[in-house]
C-alpha cells in the first residue's frame, strides 16, 4: 500500500512536466523586437522629409521573412518610422508586332568593314529610290563572299512602336554564328545597334533555336549585319516592333541585380542538383550554367520554402552549351513568376549521358524592391532586418505620402554596423523552433528522471520491508517455546526459586536472531527484565 502511494505521489509531476513540454511545443515564441541580425545607416541628404532606396542583396540575405516583414527604419532614438515597401510587379506582357523586312546581300569590300559602296557612299548593288526604299541592281555574291546584308526597314510612323530586336529565320539545319548590326539613316554614317548570337540545332526530333537580335540605340531606317562566323541561308528576316506603352525587355533586364555563383551539389539520385538561393530573393530568373561543353539536356526546376515543405514544379527547359571554333552559346535564363523560396532542385534527364563532371552553378535574378520612409526624428537613420518573430509593419506608398507634394530623395545604404548581440538569445529568436525542441526535450528527460528516482525509491523500499518479514517468521516460533518454557518455570516458581538470570539469558538468546540492527528490543514476556531480578 506504502509504495502504491509514493506512485500515486509521484505521476502528478510526472504528468506536469509532459505538460509543460506539450505547451512549450504548441505555445508561440515571442521574439525580441530589439534584436536584429544587421543594421544598416542611411547615407541622407539633409532637408528631405521622404526618402527611398533601393533594397540590396545584402538586406534580402539578412531577412528572416519571406515578405521582408522584419524590416524596420529606426531614428537616432531607436524608435520606429513610417515607410512602404513597393515590390515591381510583373509588367503586363504585350504581344510585338511583327513586320517582314526586305534584306539585301552586299559583296565584300577591301577594307572588310561593310560591303562594298559607290563614290556617293551608297553600297554597291542596291539603288535608292526617292521614298527612301532599296532596290538590287545586281545578282548576289557566292556564298563564300557574302558576309554582310543591308536591311530596309522603311519609313517608321511616329507613335507605331518601337523596333525592339530582329528575328533571323534560318534554312539550315544545324548553324551556329555571332552577328553585329548597325543602323543609320542616310546609309553614311553608322552606330551600333545591337549583337548577338544564333543558333539553330536539331537535338533527338527536336530543334534549339535561338533567332533574336536585341537592338539597342535610337530607332534608324536601315540596318546593316555583319555575319562574324559566315552567312546562313536565311529563310525571312522579321523586326520585332513594341507598342509605345510597352516595356521593352532590355529595361527589364537593366533594373534586374543578380547573384552569380551558386553551386549546386549532387544529390543521392543521378541527375539531381540541389542548391540554395541564401535569402527570400523574389526570384524571377534562373541561369543554369552547364560545367562542359557540347552538352544537351532536358531539365526540370523546382523549389520549396523549408526542408520540411514539398516540393513544387516551377519551370522546364531544355539546357545546353555548344562549342563550335570561336563561337560557344548557352541556354538563355529561365524565365519565372517571382519565388522567393530558398531551396531548389534541378531534376536532368540522364538518359543521354546528363551534364557530366563538375559542377553545375548558378545564377539567380529578381527585381529588388523600394522602399520609402519619412525622416522623423533626429538622425542617424538605420535600417534594421533579421527577426523572425516580427510581422510587417510597412504601409502603402499612397498612405505615407498622404498627398503630399514633397519630394522623394534617393537615400543610399551604408555597410552593415559591427554589432555584438547576446548570441543566445538572437539564436532563440531566429529559430523559434529549434526552442520549442529544445523545451520538448527538456522537459521529457525530466519527467524521464523523475520517474526514475520514483522507482529507485519504490525499490529500495520493498527491498528494506522484504528482509525483517524473510527473518521475522522462525523468530516467532522460537518465541513461542520461550514463552512456553517461561510459564513452566513461572508455574513451577512456588516450589522453589529459579535464577530469573538464567530466563532473561534464555529469553535474549532466543529473541536475539530476531533483532534488527540497532539497540535490542524489549521482551514481551510478562516479568522479564534488561538482566533485572523476577519478583517470585
């Protein structure tokens, strides 16, 4: 019964501290809202009331949050100002218009700068009519000597769009070759209008083609090609033209930052590729960058958030790097809605061989966002990132200005401040979850423990109650014939006296296997004494 109730004293604490971790496992972790993984001093120019910056690589590698909720703009009193947070969005993506234009083959001049051109400067071959429109006077050259071709794009309307690149559609099967294109107006003078490189390849029943040449530079009416690597047959030649309103691709791609560099590492099965963006970067492009040559392989991307979550398909494309003489081309970037998950896996097609040795890099690009606060308070200012228990606080632009026809000044961001946290605590805040573990198990190998001391105890007691109950059992017989033999003498006392030392001795001898260890324990026989005289 004894050791039923220690049990029973001891489950209720038992069943606390399980408690306790169930509750440690479930509750939040309520961060520190002073701890920071980095700080960051505005660069200002004084007298300002808003001002805004562009967000570097270096805040998004610091943020703890997807959403860049821990962002915070402190004053020089380290309280919080207002500000926005204005992510680019996706540019609503206009179809091109597209126009066939005439080319026109020019004969190689001696100086191997162009084709070759008449005393008025016009290229020899074409005639210019009195619109502005070519016309061939003569046959083509071989193609051993065609190395240039004068493109008519003829007359522009204002406000029609913009020429954005032109598309080469090739006969051959296979060709590889870099192009340069310059543009003029008078066929005289010439600038540089673009370059790049084509490629047509026809790889197991399917064809890598890339046809697009990005012009740049102010619109012109002609445009004159230069085949670096040899002429390819060419099929048609069109020009790709924007709406007035439209974003062209190269001002997209000059407000995109990259981070180049990323290795990715082998995983357990052939052909899979793992690797980690570093940051919540709203990732829109992903250049895969193949580690040899001459190589072809269809490929599959995914990503997720945490090591935890599923993954989930993203995008496919067909990856190479081709080699040939001078000329080397590889796949263009990715294009991918914004992701800003952290890890990400590329599945190839390894039934041709894959990438091969080395390792695959990595590029990722995305478009950084801006944000906007308003200078209240004294400076210093300071940008703060890196909490993950902390929320967004940021507001819409709209909200912050309020209408007001005060100026937004660029700001700039100075290098991380040296900073010294308290390590523990900062680590806490950083990884809820690996606190809740650590209060789990905590609490587990104490409930572990006290249910170990409880039976240890429950043990030891059992064992001390077992061994006077083994000895008590012959003890009390020997007391028994003692007791008998006693009332004998006792009876017997009247016919003569007995020694009472001689039954107190009889007494100790037979009780004494019965004692514990400690002082001897009284007699119960009725007249006996500690060695003392038996009245008779």
């Amino acid at each position: 019964m004894a050791a039923r109730r220690r049990l029973a004293a001891g489950l209720p604490a038992c069943v606390a501290w399980v408690g306790l971790a169930v509750c440690g496992w479930s509750l939040p972790v309520h961060a520190a809202t002073d701890e920071f993984a980095q700080r960051f001093t505005f660069d200002l120019d004084k007298g300002a009331a808003y001002y805004s910056v562009t967000l570097p690589a270096v805040v998004y590698a610091a943020s703890q949050r997807g959403d860049l909720g821990d962002l915070r703009v402190l004053n020089g009193a380290g309280e919080p100002v207002p500000f926005s947070l204005d992510t680019p969005r996706e540019p609503p993506r206009t179809r091109p218009v597209l126009r066939s234009v005439q080319w026109f083959p020019l004969r190689p001049s001696s100086s191997g700068n162009g084709g070759a051109t008449g005393r008025n400067g016009v290229p020899l071959g074409v005639t210019i009519a009195a619109d502005g429109s070519l016309r061939a006077t003569a046959a083509p050259p071989d193609r051993e000597q065609h190395d240039t071709d004068l493109i008519d794009l003829g007359r522009m309307t204002p406000g029609a769009g913009q020429p954005d690149a032109l598309l080469v559609h090739i006969r051959d099967d296979n060709y590889q070759g870099r192009v340069s294109i310059e543009s003029s107006e008078d066929l005289r003078n010439w600038q540089a209008a673009g370059d790049g490189q084509l490629l047509k390849v026809t790889y197991n029943g399917s064809t890598l083609s890339q046809n697009r040449v990005p012009l740049i530079g102010s619109p012109a009416r002609y445009l004159r090609v230069h085949w670096l690597d040899g002429a390819p047959y060419i099929g048609s030649l069109e020009l790709e033209v924007l709406a007035a309103n439209a974003v062209s691709t190269q001002r997209e791609d000059a407000q995109r930052e990259w981070r180049e560099g990323v290795v990715a590492r082998s995983g357990p099965k052939p052909g899979e590729y793992y690797f980690s963006t570093g940051g919540p970067y709203p990732v829109d492009r992903l250049r895969l960058n193949l580690p040899q040559p001459n190589t072809v392989a269809p490929a599959v991307v995914y990503s997720r958030a945490s090591l935890d979550a599923p993954w989930r398909q993203v995008g496919s494309a067909t990856l190479y790097r081709l080699h040939n003489g001078d000329v080397e081309q590889s796949n263009p970037p990715l294009e991918l809605k914004a992701d800003v998950d952290r890890q990400w896996r590329v599945v190839v097609d390894t039934r041709n061989g894959g990438l091969g040795a080395g390792a695959l890099t990595v590029a990722v690009g995305w478009r950084p966002a801006t944000l906007t606060f308003v200078a209240r308070g004294d400076a210093p200012f300071t940008l703060a990132v890196g909490n993950a228990g902390l929320t967004s606080t940021a507001v819409s632009r709209a909200d912050l200005l309020m209408g007001a026809s005060a100026a937004v000044v660029p700001a700039r961001l100075g290098t991380a401040q040296p900073e010294e946290p308290d390590t523990g605590a900062l680590s806490m805040t950083r990884h809820p979850e690996a606190l809740r573990r650590y209060l789990l198990w905590a609490a587990l190998l104490l409930a572990v423990g006290t249910l170990g001391a409880i039976a240890w105890r429950l043990a030891r007691g059992a064992r001390a109650h077992a061994a006077p109950a083994a000895q008590g059992a012959p003890g009390a017989g020997a007391g028994a014939g003692s007791g008998e033999g006693v009332a004998g003498v006792a009876s017997g006392a009247g016919a003569g006296a007995v020694p009472n030392t001689a039954v107190g001795a009889s007494i100790a001898t037979a009780t004494a296997p019965a004692a514990s260890t400690g002082p001897p324990a009284e007699s119960n026989v009725p007249g006996s004494g500690n060695g003392g005289p038996v009245a008779g």
